[in-house]
C-alpha cells in the first residue's frame, strides 16, 4: 500500500497524508493501477453529464438538461 499510495501522490496532487519518498521504479508497478483508479474517478464523475450531450457541464447541472 506504500508504494501504491507513493504513486498516486507522484501522479496527482491529491493530499494524501505525509508524503513518501521513494524511487519511481518502485513505485512504476502502480503506474497502471493509478492511471485506471484516476479515470475511473473521472468517467463516474463525467457520466452523468453524457445525457446532455457533448458539452462539458458540472454533474449538479445534469437535473435541469433538456432532452431534446
């Protein structure tokens, strides 16, 4: 979980906690992992808003589209 956890701080700016240090081939192992988790995140955050169509809203704004 270390390591894991070293890759998403290197990877993002999400706060985390303290911050680890270790060597990016330590962590290259949880690239992947990190890069699935992150576009998951988006793709539930964006999905709603697909409704709308192509333009780009907050996911509160989906209530008030219209479907035509």
């Amino acid at each position: 979980m270390k390591r894991l956890r070293a890759a998403l701080q290197f990877m993002t700016t999400l706060p985390l906690g303290r911050p680890v240090r270790l060597a990016p081939a330590a962590m290259a192992p949880f690239f992947p992992l990190t890069g699935l988790l992150l576009g998951l995140i988006t793709a539930l955050r964006t999905w709603p808003s697909a409704a709308c169509g192509p333009r780009a809203l907050p996911p509160y704004w989906t209530p008030y589209c219209s479907s035509s």
